[in-house]
C-alpha cells in the first residue's frame, strides 16, 4: 500500500511541475460599471450593412454577460464601446474545375476594427486594440442551378465570432 502511495504523490508532484499555469487574472471590469453604451461602429469598408450586423452582435454578446444594460448610445452610460471597421475582405482561398474552367469555391472573409472600451470622463481607455481582427471561411456551389450567396451566413458567423473575442478580451485579463 505504501508503494501505490509513493508512486501517486510522485505522479501528483511531476504533474504539478508540468509548467502549465492559467495566466489570466479574471474579470477586469470596473464594478461600478452597469450600464454601457455600444453606439454603431463606423465602417470604412463600404459593405452594406456591416456595421449594424457587428455592432448588433457586441451588443448581444454583452448582454449574455447578464452583468451590464447594454444600450445602442454613448449618453447616460457608465463605459462605452467605440468602433470603426477598418477592412473587410473576401479572398478566395480554394479553386475546383466546372465545365473545364477554374473556377473559386471557396472564400476567407476577414474584419479588422479598431475599438476602444472606455469608462465615461476618463481619458485612458480600459481597453483597446487599434487592429482587432477576425475570420470566417465559406464554400460555393459549384453548380449554377443550386447557387446562393453563402456571404451573408458567412458576415453573421463572422459577427458573432469577432463579437466573442472582442467582448472577452475587454472583460477578461487573458
């Protein structure tokens, strides 16, 4: 019994010293913190309705926090989430052959933004990344008679992706 005991503490004491550590500290939100306006992000890009699908999508992410009211205005609010998207690209990343041509059926789409997560009256952000970024991938039909734009299921993945990374990375310390 003494043996399967030494071998335990030893196998305990080596998985101990594996050098794996969790690095975050937490939740850096200040508490006093409640309410928090996400006003539209602004968009570079040109691509209809993009701003409105992200910022619809930071807003929703905030609000499965259940810590904040989330509202679509900068006035009355204790932070702020400010946004501007930068870039938005869709680049094909995969070619097949249809009727002997080459031809794109596949696509990477990206989004960069720069935000800014801000407590109201003061001047240092808590949080900000001047080139946030994100990206989602898409097939195509090949077949002509079978085909939609798989674009737009593609931007609301792309949302709700960057909006998770996004809102963890403002509230949590990793």
């Amino acid at each position: 019994m003494r043996r399967r005991d030494a071998l335990a503490a030893v196998v305990g004491g080596l998985g101990a010293g594996c050098g794996y550590a969790l690095v975050g500290k937490g939740i850096t939100t200040d508490a006093s913190i409640k309410r928090i306006g996400v006003p539209l992000f602004k968009d570079k890009t040109g691509k209809p309705g993009l701003g409105q699908r992200v910022t619809q999508a930071v807003v929703e992410e905030l609000l499965k926090r259940g810590r904040f009211v989330v509202v679509k205005e900068a006035t009355n609010v204790d932070a702020v989430v400010e946004g501007e998207i930068l870039a938005y690209n869709a680049i094909p990343v995969n070619f097949g052959q249809v009727a002997g041509q080459s031809q794109t059926n596949r696509y990477a789409i990206a989004l960069v933004a720069s935000v800014v997560y801000r407590k109201v009256g003061v001047k240092e952000p808590i949080w900000s990344n001047d080139a946030f970024s994100q990206r989602d991938e898409y097939d195509v039909d090949a077949n002509p008679a079978s085909y939609f734009d798989r674009e737009n299921l593609s931007i609301d993945r792309l949302s709700a992706a960057f909006a998770r990374s996004l809102v963890a990375a403002m509230l949590e310390a990793f």
